[in-house]
C-alpha cells in the first residue's frame, strides 16, 4: 500500500516518490494534489525509485493525462475561453491538458476543434505551418 505524506517540498517540486511512498507538497490546490498523485502513481507502477530521465518523464506525463483525460472524455476543452478554464472544468491542471492535447488522435483533436481554436501552445505547434529549412 502506498502511502501518501503532504509536506513542504522545495525547489519547485511538487510531488516525488521513492517506488513505495508518495510525498505531496503541502501547498497545493486539490486539483493539483490529485494530478500529482495520479502521476507518481504512475511512476510508483512503473517502479521508478529516483528522479527519471527527461524522455522517462514525458512518458509517465502523457501517461498521466491518459488516466485522467481518458478516451472518450467530452472533447477536451471544446467551448472554453482559455485554457485554464477548460482545465477547470475537467478538473485537471492546464500541464495534464496539454499533455492531453500532446496524444490526442486526430479524431480527438476534430471533435474538440483544436485545430480552429489553439488555445494551448502543444495543439497550436502541432498544427503550425511547416517551413522547410533550405542549407
């Protein structure tokens, strides 16, 4: 069983664990708790016991936003004003909807109307002009 503490966790960090026990920073809002807990759940499945590279990292996010934005989730963040707002409406942080954003199929990314809208930075370089760079 995991065990979860909540203290003050310093340079910026928010959440880390050790592949048995999660610790959580104290100052966090509970969407951010939750969001941080779901990720170190992932690193704890994966049986990560350190810090991971930053491939390995971007990996358990992705994998993060998947469990909490799954397949089937309402058109991501169709209709909001900003992207804090549509990340409040699906109770995540605005990281875990980009890291959404980042895996959505192409389907996904229809229904919810990314490529019209842009609101975040991962669906607006996702579908920037390609230049082709000439030597």
């Amino acid at each position: 069983m995991v065990q979860i503490y909540r203290t003050h966790l310093d340079g910026g960090i928010a959440s880390c664990t050790d592949g048995v026990d999660i610790w959580i920073d104290d100052r966090l809002n509970e969407v951010q708790e939750r969001c941080a807990i779901a990720h170190e759940m992932v690193h704890v499945e994966m049986g990560h016991t350190r810090a991971q590279s930053e491939p390995v990292e971007l990996a358990v996010r992705f994998e993060t936003a998947l469990r909490l934005l799954p397949p089937g989730t309402p058109a991501l963040c169709k209709g909001s004003r900003s992207l804090g707002s549509a990340a409040r409406a699906l109770g995540v942080t605005k990281q875990v909807l980009m890291d959404r954003a980042a895996v959505a199929t192409a389907e996904e990314v229809e229904v919810a109307g990314c490529v019209e809208c842009r609101l975040c930075p991962v669906i607006a370089a996702r579908f920037a002009p390609r230049r082709v760079l000439v030597a």
